[in-house]
C-alpha cells in the first residue's frame, strides 16, 4: 500500500508526494550510459527498451558464466498484513546502502503482476526514496515478459482443445484435462467457465507453470527441455500427455525466447537492478528467476533479492525449490518486520495496527520468533530489519530489540523510505558483518526423492507448527496417480494464505497445532515439483471492494494517476 511523504520528510512543496511523484520527480541515468559505467557492458550488448530499461543479450549472458561468483543476500519477512511490511522497498534501501559503502552491489527483484497493480497490493517497484524505476513501466506491461507467459501458455491450451477436435488421436480423457488458461488481471468469474469442449478455468499469469519455468531454467536449451515435460491431461489408463506429445514446444519456445532475458533498470540512487519473472510466492514458488540471479552473481560483489512473504513460504520456496534445482544458496538473510504487522498478529484491528500498542505488539513477537526459526531450519543466521514508521513508539523499539537480544540475532532499525540508502546503512553494516563470517551451512529442509506425502508432512510440522497434513479424498487419489506415473517424489510447493502460518487467513500468525488441509495436488512436472493447494486458496484472485484500479486515470496532459 502507497504512503506519502510530507514536506519535513525531505520532499520540496507543500503537496505530499505519492510514490509515483517522486518517480517522476527522480533524474534517471540513460540505462546504457549507465550499465558501462557501473557494469561494465557495452551498448550492443544490451537490447533497449527506450532510454531507462533494457534486456541483456544472450551473448551477454554467455559472457558471464565463467566469471567468479559473488555473495547473495536473500530478504524474506514475518507473516504480512493486507497492507504489505515492504520487502521491496527493503530489498531497494539495503542495495542502495551497500552501494553507498563502497559495495559493488546489485539487485534483482521479481515483475510486477497487473493483478495486484489494479487490486488491493497496488505496484511492486518499492516506495517513497527506495524505488525503482521507471515505476511507471515496471508496474505495467513493463518490457512484455507476462505478456509473453501468458501467449505461451494459453496457445498450449489452443493446441490441446485443437486436438481433440481433431480426433483426439493421442487418446486423451477429455474429462482429465489439467491444463487452464491464464490472464493477469484479478477477475473471479473466470475461475470456471465453459468452452466449446467442455469446463475449463482460468488461473492468473504469475500462477502459471510457464511462469515457473521460466524463472527456473537455466537457459534456451533447458526451457525447451522443460517445456516439453509439461503434463497437460491423462489418458485413461493413467499415462500422462505432455506438450512435448501434443508437438507445441517450439511454438511456445518461440513466444519466450525474449522473455528469458533478464531486464536491467536502476534505483531512485542508479544502483542497478534486475528485475524478472513474477510468480507469486502464496500460490508459486516466489522468486525471480534463476537466469537473472546468475547474471548479478557474476557483475556484482553482494546481490539482495527477495522471497515473497513470510520466510515460512519464501525463504523456504527459494531454498526447496529454486536453490535445491540450482545450486544457488543465499548467504545470508534478512527479515523484515513492522511494529503494526506485530500489533496486528499480537490481537489489533486492523484499523487499531497503525497506533502504538506495547500489549499487542509483545502478544505478536511470537511470529517473528518463529520466523527465525524458519531461517534458522536451512543453516541461516538472520538479520532483523525494522521498517520504521513515524507512529512507532520508542517502547515498542525497545521492546523488539529486547526479543531480538534474546533469540541472539541483530537487528537494524530501517528508514529507507524517507532517507533511500542513507536509511539503511545501518541495515547494509549488519549484512556486511554477517557475511564476513562466512556463508551460511544451508541445508534443505527435506532430502531429494521424499515422498510427497512426507515431504508435506515436514514443511507443515516443523515450520508452520501444525501437529500433520489432511489430504482430501481428491487430493489422495491425484497423489496415488502421480506415484503410479513417476512423479511421487518431486519437491512440494505449498499453495495457501500468506496471512496466517494455517490453511485459513482467519487463524492469524501465531496459530499451533492445526491441521494443514490439502485440498488439491497439482503437477507442475516441467518445474519440477508438485503443487499442494491448501484451504480456499485461489489461483485466480478476485477484486477487493474497492480495488486500486478505481482510483487511477489520466490527466490532461496524459500522465497516470493513482498508480501505488
């Protein structure tokens, strides 16, 4: 959610500046002028998309394999609140204060989805002095990557419908087609429609597989490969039918042959970033791809990137997932916190959070306590980012570095916000020191080839403190039939609420001894692991009451309003 700075927050005028002002405010370096300077590349290397973005080339990206690798921070959070406690703009305010230390530091972030944009979230560019831009095109369509999932993905489903009306001679149950469409916009009456051949559904773009793989391989050669492995419907006797089957790799290759390159913007403070691929974190795996995370790992001395929401899915995702198919482990972590999230887990309203609450806020330490512990189950030593507002108290403060003392982790009081880099030096110190001593001993929370079933039953017991996992008689019989077809000991990606460590948003953040409910299995066999959708979760989220997108529009001379 947007906030404003006022006059005596360092913004000239007497109008309070949103964040999209002070974006457009901002002097930007031309994005190759700037990628010479601080990365070293030349012109044709890059591909511009007018003057302040651009994608890395392919040869560029060949270039940068064999160059020595560089440290990686990753930046997770307590359990959020509707309003967000600003990972982003965290990611932002840390890079930037590195870069101020005499750090060569770079960032890569995930891509905004419209979804969220013309929802309840609003953008994904950071805020106030932490942002990247320009915020303007990162926010919407920006350099044509979702456009590019979505085309890719929805001409698979052409190309299955296509099929069967053809005679269907890959002998497909027309009632076990698993493949839906995407769009990225938030629309709920299209979670269940009826084509011309029956029932399908539609599920937002940052949900998609394709999304997932694209984020995943590690260049042209393996997108192919895992575009092919995509199990689209089931045969009768329980064989599985995959794009490589129905003869649609290449065409869907050739849709996302652009997308797989990184795109390079910059911070309020020129620090580049990479920003690329968006799969949510609640309902995907929560990481921006591995193509751009290895790129920065070869151009800079300590890269910041983010795992969306709490550690208990992003950090955790990132690790299971995205670092056990890589090799790509974080070096340190970071866990950003707000005195109203832990007002908020601690018992206030929503509409009490914003206001000191000493009660509440000591009630709500309990899920920052088990959020290091999430850290702390792969081998990682966190460091504990406040994001400060004007209305916390200095007892509240004092209150948080007390439990921080006691759990022996270090904590950094963050103003990034109002100050850009210069807010979080005290933040990007911390980091320095825990990288000095030494990288992480990570270790995956479970081993290659567990079960899923188990592989449930681990992530649920020892990180969301539940006492076991039910899986529903549909979820059960999905189970035996991927374990019949090969595909029972994938890694799990656990689909539910973000806002609770339970299936249900309503159980809060400090919920025990619940029952994790599996609803549904999805198989995502070209990334490499099965889907576990637990509760009510959607994958095509609806619009709140009021979504974001009533309150934007053009003026007279053209320029957006209202964008967050």
């Amino acid at each position: 959610m947007s906030r404003k700075l006022d006059d005596s927050e360092g913004i000239t005028g007497h109008v309070p500046a949103a964040d999209i002002e002070i974006a457009r405010r901002a002097r930007l370096e031309p994005i190759l002028a700037l990628a010479e300077a601080r990365l070293g590349f030349a012109a044709e290397e890059l591909i511009p998309f007018g003057h302040h973005r651009a994608k890395l080339s392919r040869s560029l990206l060949q270039r940068l394999k064999d160059r020595p690798r560089g440290r990686l921070v990753l930046v997770s959070a307590i359990t959020p609140t509707p309003a967000g406690e600003g990972k982003t703009t965290a990611c932002v305010g840390l890079v930037d204060a590195l870069s101020r230390l005499g750090v060569s530091a770079l960032a890569c972030l995930r891509e905004p989805s419209l979804g969220p944009v013309f929802g309840m979230k609003g953008g994904a560019a950071g805020g106030g002095r932490a942002q990247v831009v320009p915020m303007e095109a990162i926010n919407l369509h920006f350099n044509g990557d979702f456009h590019a999932v979505t085309s890719a993905h929805n001409l698979l489903a052409a190309l299955l419908d296509n099929h069967l009306y053809w005679g269907n001679a890959l002998g497909i149950d027309p009632a076990r087609v698993v493949w839906p469409r995407v769009l990225d916009l938030n629309d709920r009456s299209l979670r269940r429609v009826r084509t011309g051949l029956g029932e399908s559904s539609f599920e937002i773009t940052a949900a998609s597989e394709i999304m997932a793989i694209l984020c995943l391989a590690e260049d042209l050669a393996d997108i192919k490969r895992r575009l092919g492995r995509i199990v689209v419907a089931w045969r009768r006797d329980d064989t599985p039918v995959t794009a490589a089957d129905l003869g649609a790799v290449g065409a869907m290759a050739v849709l996302l042959r652009d997308a797989l390159a990184p795109n390079l913007v910059q911070t309020l403070e020129h620090t580049p970033v990479l920003i690329h691929g968006g799969p949510f974190a609640n309902i995907a795996h929560g990481c921006s791809s591995l193509v751009a995370t290895r790129a920065a790992l070869s151009l800079a001395e300590v890269v910041v990137t983010e795992a969306g929401f709490g550690a208990d899915q992003g950090l955790e995702k990132f690790t299971d997932i995205k670092s056990r198919q890589s090799g790509v482990f974080p070096d340190a972590a970071v866990i950003v916190v707000t005195m109203r999230a832990l007002r908020f887990h601690g018992g206030a309203s929503r509409e009490a959070m914003p206001h000191p609450d000493l009660a509440a806020l000591t009630d709500g330490l309990d899920n920052l306590v088990r959020q290091v512990a999430v850290a702390r189950a792969f081998g990682l030593e966190p460091v504990v980012a406040l994001n400060a507002f004007p209305g916390d108290s200095e007892a509240e403060r004092e209150r948080l570095a007390d439990c921080c003392a006691e759990l022996g982790v270090a904590m950094a009081i963050c103003d990034h916000w109002t100050r850009g880099g210069e807010g979080a030096l005290a933040l990007a110190r911390l980091v320095q020191q825990r990288l000095a001593a030494g990288s992480a001993e990570m270790a995956l929370l479970y081993a290659d080839g567990t079960p899923v079933e188990e592989a449930l039953e681990t992530i649920a017991t020892r990180l969301y403190g539940a006492s076991g996992v039910e899986l529903s008689p549909e979820a059960r019989e999905t189970l035996q039939r991927l374990k019949r077809a090969g595909y029972g000991e994938l890694p799990v990606c656990i689909a539910r609420t973000q806002y609770s460590f339970s299936d249900d948003p309503a159980d809060g953040g400090l919920v025990k001894g619940h029952r994790l409910r599996v609803r549904e299995l999805r198989l995502s066999a070209g990334a490499g692991f099965v889907v576990a959708v637990c509760g009510r979760l959607m994958t095509l989220p609806g619009l709140p009451r009021e979504p974001a997108a009533l309150g934007m529009g053009l003026d007279e001379a053209g320029n957006i309003t209202g964008l967050a």
